[in-house]
C-alpha cells in the first residue's frame, strides 16, 4: 500500500472573515460564496452554516498537531 501525504488546502496566508486569526475550516456555500474560519469561529456557526454548505474543508485538526522544530 502507498500513501501519499497531501498538502493542506488552507495556508497561513488565509485569515479567519471574522477576527482575521489564521484559517482553518472553507466553506463554500450554495452560489459560490466562500467563507473562511479560525476553529473558535467556525465551532461557533459550524451548526448554522453545515446545512447550507456545498463544500466544507476543515482543516482544525492540524491546530493539535506537534510544531515543527527549527533545529
């Protein structure tokens, strides 16, 4: 078996629409419109918003992730 390590969707470089912290869930809802969250923000309106979702990248798992070390 063979597996492939896929890089993340979301980058540093994508901020959260409410409070500008970096983004770790997308959501695109019906039309097109894309939202991007902090997981504080998107634990918040996940209830509210996952209905109406066409497409959900959720990425928070990588908040518990162990950091990379530098040395």
């Amino acid at each position: 078996m063979t597996t492939t390590l896929t890089a993340p969707e979301l980058s540093s470089m994508d901020r959260c629409d409410r409070c500008g912290a970096q983004a770790y869930v997308r959501v695109v809802l019906t039309g097109g419109t894309d939202l991007q969250f902090c997981g504080h923000h998107w634990s918040r309106h996940e209830e509210a918003l996952r209905p109406q979702a066409e497409h959900i990248v959720d990425e928070t798992h990588r908040l518990a992730e162990a950091p990379v070390s530098g040395e």
